[in-house]
C-alpha cells in the first residue's frame, strides 16, 4: 500500500531478479492501466522514458504480488524490506495517517503543497491516546531512529493529502469533466517538521555519545552562509549501454557506481547526468548557533560554545544573524577539513542536520514567507508557568509599582533612584512610530542612555544588572571592543570560499540591550554606532556583498570623563572628548559626580 515514490514522480515495484527489464516495463504498465497509446519496442527498455510518464500519486498502483516494495516517497533506501501487512513502518504509517485525518482541519493543504513540508506539533503528538496506544515506545523511536520515524510522519501526510484530493477528483468526474479529461493528483514530496521537541539539550552536551540522535537545541545565530545547490540524488549514464540509473548522495556526498545494473554490461564507467529529471537537488545553507550568553546552562570561564547546522529545502533563510533560534535535529559528523594526512583521517566534527527551526520572533520555519521582516511588532518569544503569572498579578497590584521596580534593579548599589528609574524604562523600551507610513519619517522606540560620573560610584555594576535582567542583553567592555566587533563581521569559508557574514554585539542584541562599558576607550570605534543608533540598521559593502542587517537595540553606555575626574567647567562633550553627533543620539545623558 506504501509504495516507494521518489519526488520526481517516480514509483517503483521491483520484481524478482529473473525478470528482464522489458517483462517488468510491460508488467507494471498493465498493473497501471496507462500509457499503452505511447508504448512501443522503441522506448519500452528506455528507463528514462517510463520514468518520466509515470502517474505521480502512489494510490495510482495497486500490486498483486506481495515481493519486495519500497517505503514510501523520499524514504532511504536502508528502509527496504518485505512488504507485508505486519511490517512495522506500514503500521506505524497506518497509526499517523489516523492522527493526521483528524487533524487535517487544523493544517492547510495549499501551504503544505507549497512549501513541501508540514508542521507537526510535538507535544500534540504524544499527547494523543490513540498514538501512544498504538505505539508506547514513540518518544525513544524519536530519539533514536529519527530519519525513519520522521519520514514515516511524511509519508502519513502524504497519504492523506492523496485521499482528499482523490475525493474531490471523483467528485469532479461525477459532476462531468470538460472533454473526458481525467485529474491527475500530482503531490511533491512532503517532509515532516517536529517544533516543540523536548528535552532542550545544551551545547556542551553534545557528544560522541549525541551521533545519530534526535536533539533540540537553543541558541543565538552568529553566521549564515550563502544558499547554494546540493544533489541527494543523482542519475549516471553508463558509457557502454547508455543505460540510466540512479544513485542516492547521502549528505551531499559524491560517489559514483561501482557497476552497471544490466547483465550483460561490464563497463565501469559512468557519465553523471545532472539535467536527468531523476535527479534531484535542493537548496543548502549552513548556520552556525552559539549558546545563549548568560544563559543558565553557559559554564563560567569559559568562551560560548557554537555548534554548526545544516538546513535544506524551505528551511533556509529562515534566520538572520542575531535571532534566537531552537533548532531541532539529528547530530551528524563530518571529516574535519584540515584532516588531509592519514593519521588525521579519524578526526570528525559534529553538526546538526536541521529537521525544524523555530525563530525567536514567533515566525516557525518560514511561516510568513512575505511577512513583514522590519520590526513594526516585538515579540520577544518569552513563556512563563502559570506560578509566575500570579507572581506578576500580584507585582501589579502594588501601588507604588514604579518605586518598587526602581529599588528591584541592582539592589547592592546605594541611591542613584534617578539612574536607576531611567534603566528601567530603558527596560520597557517603547514603541516605533510611523513605522507603516511611507510619507512620514519613522521614529524609533528604543532609547539610548549615557552614564557619566567619576570612577567608583558603581557604574559598571548597574550596567552588569540591567544586561543580566533584561530577555536579550550584550555586555561589551569598550577597551577591548574593535568596529567588527560592534558591527558585523565579514569572513570567507574554509572550504568554498564564500564570504559569510558573522554578527557583531549590535546584531546579536537586536530587540534587546547592548550594555557598553569603558565608553570613552572606544576612540574610532565611536563612529560605527551613529548608523546603529538612529537607523537601527547596520550596512556592510565589503566583497561585492552589500546588505543591511537589523540593529534594534537600546545603547546603554557608561563612560569616565578624561583627566580622570570631571571637570563642571567643561561640557560634557569636553569631558569625553566625544564628537557632538554621537552624544546626541543619546536620549538621557545621567551625570554622576563624587562630591566626597
């Protein structure tokens, strides 16, 4: 009932090993019931030529023998086995098609027919009575095998987007259709995307021991990479028969046939035929995830970890640097690129081959494909348990909130209520005016403070605070900080050459706060926060790439007049040696002065 359909298209029965090629050709036309009109001796051996002229729905084929069958569209070819009723894979499909039918009113058909892919609702799945009935041991099946369990997921839906369409095509025909023509149910390949996967695993945490394992993990994006064609399956062309076959590129890996399919042919040579309408090649982007800073699972002493993944198909593009992302998928390894001699040959890196990823901002795996991207609406993403919201019910009920929020931030500095009651609101942040409005210039809703005093009057303490309280916060010290670092970063890969873009500390607290201590120590650094600062946008044009990223964030700088204390008969443009541009992009300027 699950035949084997590659996403061409293609479905294939094989049939026992003395069957000639033209036998099983004519057997499987006569199960079809098509294509007698176009068969002839000339193109009855040509593979190629059935391939392309065969009925896209597996529904079409019904076999009356019970040999060897392939699972299901897309599945590897590591899935082969006896097709029989008790099969696990065909009871595990049986199981998620009942799950999917009646939950089919929930998804949307077009959308899924699109994009090629679905959404499926991990807690939702194993929350159902009839999946955990029928299959106890799914959340270790998850875990352990991911590649067949998912695509069992893909081949459920699959299944039931061919029985709906096939009952509106048989309405269709009883309505009468112009000319006698009949519908043909074309469904693409279709991959199930799991969101909501738990346990969250750190990144620390991945190891050897993660191989091959379903994992969930969370983080802030640092580098993208550029989109480029991959081929998972390629069609050869055999140099003495001209015959075509096909070879499956696990992982983007190339190799080539070791010998030909027919039996009379010995060559062992073959011609790789990308314009073949059997191969298939999809899109590939690498993204590269470091661990949330000051985060609960980050170790102390020691510099964030960052674990690479790879996405496909519609799941690139589907993050900038600086978005947090939780990425769901399988650990893989890769051969270490600098490993050229034999004895480096064992050295591995791991990745992750993404299954889903969900964006901080609420858009799951391209969602709103033309949605607006600019900012007009924050969502910070942030879930709390039903404790905390009657903590937060009962913090609102306070009369005096605002006293109470002030004397909440960085308790362990005495006084300075002024400061404190400005890096609260600094917190809260505003709203972006005009947003939408192409005739009127938008305001920004983030404001920009400055912290001027003399040293010692704690400063970098309620600096430290406000970046610790805050959902999304960057400390950067400004000695120690270069214009890359602050910005955006251009760098070329090891192994293609390509240019990629690596998020400074702007980037990487967009919707959030950029804490900059040492604030003075910037010297020509200063400059590269004027565009950030007021267009909220940071532009590169280095290499032929020219872009802009997002950089909406609050700057809240702390700074020490030069001489070391502050002089009340200078400005404060004089004291920090600050050029008037910069200083007056700041909202709040607060002077701290040690009268002792």
């Amino acid at each position: 009932r699950y035949p084997e359909r590659l996403s061409g298209g293609v479905v294939f029965f094989p049939f026992p090993k003395p069957i000639t090629q033209r036998e099983r050709c004519l057997q499987w036309i006569k199960q079809c019931g098509r294509l007698h009109s176009q068969l002839n001796v000339s193109n009855i051996t040509k593979h190629k030529y059935v391939c392309s002229k065969a009925p896209h729905s597996p529904l079409c084929l019904r076999p009356l023998w019970t040999g060897s069958v392939l699972i299901k569209a897309g599945l590897s070819t590591s899935l082969m086995e006896g097709f029989v009723e008790s099969s696990p894979y065909v009871e595990k499909v049986k199981v998620f098609e009942q799950y999917f039918t009646s939950q089919i009113h929930l998804y949307d058909k077009d959308e899924i027919e699109r994009q090629g892919s679905v959404l499926v609702d991990y807690q939702g799945l194993m929350g159902n009575k009839d999946v955990c009935k029928a299959l106890p041991d799914l959340a270790i099946q998850l875990r352990e095998q991911p590649e067949t369990t998912l695509n069992c997921l893909g081949l459920a839906i699959h299944q039931v987007l061919t029985v709906d369409l096939e009952r509106h095509a048989a309405v269709l025909q009883t309505e009468g259709l112009p000319g006698g023509t009949t519908p043909i149910i074309n469904i693409p390949h279709i991959s199930a995307r799991l969101y909501n996967y738990e346990p969250l695993t750190a990144l620390r945490m991945l190891r050897a021991s993660a191989f091959g394992r379903l994992v969930c993990v969370r983080g802030t994006v640092v580098r993208v990479s550029n989109i480029r064609p991959v081929c998972t399956r390629l069609a050869f062309t055999c140099s003495g028969c001209t015959h075509t076959q096909t070879l499956t590129l696990p992982h983007g890996k190339f190799t080539t046939p070791t010998k030909c399919v027919q039996t009379d042919c010995r060559s062992r040579s073959f011609i790789p035929n990308r314009t073949s309408p059997l191969t298939l090649t999809v899109d590939w982007q690498t993204i590269k995830v470091q661990e949330l800073i000051g985060g609960e699972q980050r170790e102390a002493g020691r510099i964030p970890r960052t674990v690479e993944c790879h996405l496909t198909s519609d799941l690139c593009d589907s993050a900038v640097p600086g978005d947090t992302v939780t990425i769901t998928g399988t650990v893989r390894v890769n051969q270490e690129d600098g490993s050229r001699g034999k004895k480096d040959k064992c050295m591995f890196l791991l990745y992750i081959e993404a299954n889903s990823v969900s964006n901080s901002k609420g858009q799951k795996v391209k969602e709103a494909e033309g949605g607006d991207s600019s900012g007009g609406e924050r969502s910070s993403g942030i879930e709390f348990s039903l404790k905390e919201l009657y903590a937060i019910q009962e913090i609102h009920s306070q009369p005096d909130l605002l006293k109470l929020i002030v004397h909440s931030l960085c308790p362990t500095i005495y006084g300075h209520l002024l400061v404190k009651a400005g890096l609260s609101l600094a917190l809260f942040g505003g709203s972006q005016k005009h947003a939408d409005d192409k005739n009127r210039i938008p305001i920004r809703g983030d404001p920009h403070i400055l912290v001027v005093g003399d040293p010692g009057l704690g400063k970098s303490q309620m600096l430290q605070a406000v970046c610790n309280v805050a959902p999304r916060g960057i400390y950067v010290c400004g000695n120690t900080t270069s214009t890359t670092g602050l910005t955006v970063t251009l760098s070329r890969e090891a192994g293609s050459g390509d240019y990629a873009l690596e998020a400074g500390a702007l980037v990487l607290a967009d919707q959030g706060l950029c804490c900059i201590d040492e604030f003075d120590k910037l010297g020509q650094q200063q400059q590269a926060l004027l565009e950030a600062m007021e267009q909220q946008t940071i532009s590169l044009a280095k290499a032929g790439l020219v872009c802009s990223l997002p950089a909406r964030t609050s700057v809240i700088a702390a700074a020490n007049p030069t001489g070391g204390h502050y002089n009340r008969a200078k400005t404060v443009s004089e004291n920090l040696k600050m050029g008037s541009a910069l200083l007056s992009r700041f909202d709040v300027v607060f002077l701290l002065l040690d009268r002792s």
